[in-house]
C-alpha cells in the first residue's frame, strides 16, 4: 500500500506542471527550477504512490491514466490553494467582517455613537453588531470580539484600552446616536 500521509504538496504541485505542460523542461521554465530536479520530484512521487504517472519518450511527456486522473483531481485543489494564500496575503493589512461588540446601556448612549461613526468611516468592510447589557457578562464567552466597560468592572487580567474620558465632572446629556449612514452597517444584537 503507498505511503501517501507526508506526501510533500509542493510534490504535487510539480507533478501538476509537468502534466499541464507536458514536458520537464516545460514545466522547470515554469517553475524556475532545473530539469532535472523536476524528473526526480516526479520519479519520488510515483515511488511513494507506487503507480507511474507519466509514460516518458525521448520526445513526450504523458500521463498515465492514473496521472490523468490525478491531475484532474489536483488542478483545482492547487487554484483554490492558491488564491487563498493570495487572499490571506492581501487580508494582513485589511480590516474587514464583523465585529461584535458588548457594551452597557451608558455606553452605548455616551461613548460609542462618535466612536462607531469614525470607526465605520475608516473601515467600511464592517459591520458591527451590539449586544447591550446592563449586567456583567464574560465578553468573550458572549461571543463577542471585544467589550466597553467600566474601572470597576474590570477583571485583572483583562487588556483594557481607554476610549473616554477618566472622569466625567458634570452630567452631561447622551451624545447624539449614530449616524444614519453608520447605522445602516451596525446590527442590534438578539
């Protein structure tokens, strides 16, 4: 029975080459390595399979049935990889998706309406969802992504980040809510 558990991708990936472009030297061009380092990833492919892949003359390249077969199976396995390690590089630096937030009810009508406005200005791939909650929940375990709360009610081992005032030296109306275009990317939480 063939070995397949530690069958290296990038192996595969060179075996897919030289199907598509039907030859060594092809394939090498493609990849920007040398021929012969081509035909012995194929050759210790084939090995760990125990099956050959390619039928090989002095002039073509072939696959097998079984490296047709494989080949048809790996193609788009090997895009698909492909753009996600694209998108996953290109997401380092992007800030997008949801963000769930769990806020008291007089920070939800203090702090956060300007905060969210500025927020959903610079970064309009998000969306935002609220859960208000008068009580103290564990924030994480609410699921949500992060929380607003108050010196008191901080556990000590909670990173906190200031987003307010310290103090508050008179009572000062709510600020007003959140815009109407920000509130068109902010969900109420059930």
């Amino acid at each position: 029975m063939a070995n397949t558990d530690d069958l290296p991708l990038d192996d595969l990936a060179v075996f897919l080459a030289v199907a598509e472009t039907g030859g060594f030297r092809a394939a090498a061009k493609r990849l920007n390595r040398a021929p012969s380092t081509i035909s012995d990833t194929v050759a210790r492919v084939e090995a760990r399979l125990g099956t050959p892949l390619l039928t090989r003359s002095t002039r073509a390249v072939r696959p097998t049935e079984a490296g047709q077969a494989l080949a048809a199976r790996l193609a788009p396995l090997m895009t698909e990889a492909r753009i996600a390690l694209e998108d996953a590089a290109t997401a380092a630096g992007a800030v997008r998706g949801p963000l769930r937030l769990n806020v008291p009810k007089a920070g939800m009508l203090d702090i956060l309406p300007p905060l969210i406005d500025r927020f959903l200005d610079r970064y309009p791939e998000v969306t935002v969802e609220i859960l208000v909650e008068d009580r103290f929940v564990d924030t994480i375990a609410a699921g949500c992504h992060a929380g607003i709360r108050y010196d008191e009610s901080l556990e000590p081992d909670v990173i906190a980040v200031p987003i307010g005032p310290r103090r508050q030296q008179a009572p000062w109306p709510p600020r007003p809510p959140i815009s109407t275009a920000a509130a068109r990317r902010v969900i109420p939480a059930r």
